[in-house]
C-alpha cells in the first residue's frame, strides 16, 4: 500500500476535471472506452503513466498507446493527469 502523501484524493481529481474540461476533445468524452481509477491509488506519475498505459493497450483503442505516451510526458505532472483524463475515464 502507497504512503498516504503520495495518494491523489478525489479534490484532486475534480481540479483537474474542471481544468480539463475545456480543453480538446471538445465533447469531454475519452478517447478510449478504458476505465482507470486514480483516487486512493499511488500518485507516484510513473506508477499513473504504467496504470493509463496499460488500460488504453487493452481498450477499443490500443493504437492510441504511443501518442498517449508522447503526450502525457511532454508537460509537468498537471499535464500527466489531463492528458489521462483526455485518453480514459479516471476515477
């Protein structure tokens, strides 16, 4: 079980959602059908990266796997969730 400082809480989440929301696609839908929970799970971004990965390579979009990754590492950690939220749904 991760340290609770490395835990993303669900404020967390809905920062982010409300950050995300305007941002592209413009219809808030994820690009894949791949579901990933982040609340109560280890923050650590390597550990999101691995999660979110490995859910789009078994989702109805596996093709996405290398452009969610270039994404995603591109920016700071604020970038790493949207880019998540952008590609799965996260709870």
């Amino acid at each position: 079980m991760p340290d609770d400082q490395h835990l993303i809480d669900e404020d967390q989440i809905a920062a982010i959602q409300y950050i995300a929301k305007d941002k592209p696609p413009s219809n808030n839908d994820p690009m894949t059908d791949a579901v990933v929970q982040l609340t109560g799970e280890d923050g650590n971004a390597f550990s999101i990266l691995g999660r979110v990965r490995h859910a789009i390579r078994e989702s109805d979009h596996p093709e996405l796997e290398d452009a969610f990754w270039h994404e995603a590492t591109s920016g700071d950690y604020d970038h790493l969730l949207q880019t998540c939220m952008r590609y799965v749904e996260v709870n």
